[in-house]
C-alpha cells in the first residue's frame, strides 16, 4: 500500500486540504464564488432589464413606423383626391372655355353670314340697277324713258336694300 503513487496521491490531497482548512482558505474561496454569483446574477439583472428596455424601444419604433405609415397613407389618399379635384376643376373650366370660345365663334359666322347676305343684296341690286339702266336707255327715249328710268332705279333700290 506504501508503494502505490495512488495512496501517496491520496496522502497529498488530505494534507492539502488540511492546510487549507487551517489557513481558512474553503472561506476565501466561497466568498469569491459568492461574489462571482452575485456580479453573474447582477450582470444576469442587467441584461434583462436592457433586454426589456430594448423591447420597450422596439414597440415605440414599430408604433412610430405604423403612425408614420399611416399618415404616409393620409398624404398619398389626400394627394389623389386633391389631384382628382384639380383635375375635375380644369375640367370643368376647359369645357367652360371651350363652351364660351364656340359661342363666340358662332357669333362670329352669324354676323359673317348676315355681312356677306347684305353685301349679296347691294351687289344684286347694284347689279339690276345697272341691267335695268342699260335696257331701259336703250328701248325708251327722251324725256318719259328718263323719268321712268329715275322711277324704277329707285324703286330697285328701295326693295333691294
């Protein structure tokens, strides 16, 4: 038994460990692991309290990105019913000028047709005034065909004009 190194491991061990207990070195040693749970547990404390402020910001952050998200959709909504209203007013105002400009422009060929009949008028009558001169000059002579010739161009003139 004295010459196995097993034995003489186990001698050292004991003795060691007496030492140990002498010099009050378990105390030493649990109060480190007690310091180390308790620096563990406290960093442990730490991470979830970081852990769950973190959770806190990330719920604020989604709740701003979903606000901003939504007002996002109130501009895009408000821009197209204010693009749809801009649209409908000129619109409205196109037909309303285009309305007026054919109105105008029907007025315009109205009085152009009313001009161009009278001036049609004045030419026919100038021109049987002259037919009528230039017959009646040549088949009626002296003083009757003068006096019927002054008659009948006014009397042209009259229902012509």
């Amino acid at each position: 038994m004295f010459s196995q190194p097993d034995f003489w491991v186990a001698v050292a061990f004991v003795i060691l460990m007496a030492i140990f207990a002498y010099f009050g070195i378990h105390r030493t040693v649990l109060t480190a692991l007690d310091h180390r749970g308790e620096r563990i547990k406290a960093e442990l404390d730490e991470a979830r309290r970081l852990k769950d402020e973190a959770a806190k910001l990330l719920a604020e952050y989604k709740a701003r990105h979903a606000k901003a998200e939504a007002e996002a959709q109130e501009i895009i909504a408000s821009a197209k019913d204010e693009a749809e209203r801009i649209a409908s007013e000129a619109k409205t105002k196109l037909e309303d000028f285009v309305a007026r400009r054919t109105k105008t422009a029907e007025g315009k060929i109205a009085l152009a047709e009313a001009q161009a009949l009278a001036d049609v008028r004045a030419a026919a009558a100038n021109a049987a005034v002259t037919a009528a001169s230039a017959i009646l000059s040549q088949s009626v002579q002296g003083p009757v065909a003068d006096d019927l010739l002054t008659k009948g161009i006014a009397e042209v003139k009259a229902k012509l004009n």
